[in-house]
C-alpha cells in the first residue's frame, strides 16, 4: 500500500488522506523557537512506524 505524501498538509486535510488511504496517524506536536499558539496546524514531516501507522510531526504557522 502507497503511503500519501502529506507534507505540507493542514493537519485536518494530511488525517483526512492517510485515513482514506486505510492509515492510522499518529500526531506529534513539535516546538520552534517562536510558537504561534493560534497559528495553523501544518504537517512538517511524516514516517512509517508500522504497516498501519504513519506518524506526523506536526508545528504551528
């Protein structure tokens, strides 16, 4: 099974896809230096952790 390329993605439309795909995601949230806590939720990088699961770290612009 293809995993979907979701970099990029708004949180909501990167869950939406691996969903649809048949994936289970699994969200973590990653800091910068300057957090924009009413920012927009982005997916910054994305890995296999299992043959269900894909993993998206994700930080807030």
């Amino acid at each position: 099974m293809k995993i979907p390329d979701v970099l990029g993605y708004l949180i909501e439309d990167a869950v939406d896809a691996l969903v649809a795909a048949g994936f289970k995601p699994v969200i973590l949230e990653s800091y910068g230096k300057k957090v924009i806590e009413a920012g927009t939720a982005r997916v910054i990088r994305q890995r296999a952790i299992s043959n269900e699961e894909i993993e998206l770290i994700i930080s807030l612009f």
